[in-house]
C-alpha cells in the first residue's frame, strides 16, 4: 500500500526507506506498549497478592488499608 508523508505543507509518496523507518519506528511503538501494559497488570497482580498475604496473617482489611496507605 503506498504511503504518504507531509513535510512542509507538500504531500508525497514515501521512499522506501522512509516506510521502513516508519514500519520500524511502529513496531517499536508496539513492544513499548505492550510492555508498560504488562507492567502495569503485573503491578496491580502484585497489590492485589501482596494484600491478601497480609490479610492471612491475621490483619485486618483497615489495618492493612492504614499500612499501605490505601
């Protein structure tokens, strides 16, 4: 599929190089995506295991709420 890019106001097929900068450039953007994604399940994962190990200690859900600060 061609593509185009607009520089300075003028619109033109892209070179082969530029499309694959581009393409390059978009997968990059995708693993970078994919990996704050996954960080952040991995955080609440985390919050949620890290909780109920305390609740099976013997706290209470306001105690752990007042350890936290959540």
């Amino acid at each position: 599929m061609t593509r185009f890019i607009r520089i300075d106001n003028v619109r033109r097929q892209m070179t082969a190089e530029e499309e694959s900068a581009k393409d390059a450039d978009e997968a990059q953007m995708a693993v970078k995506q994919q990996a704050a994604a996954d960080t952040a399940a991995q955080q609440a994962t985390d919050k949620t295991n890290g909780n109920q190990k305390l609740l099976d200690l013997g706290l209470t859900q306001a105690e752990v709420d007042a350890l936290t600060g959540h």
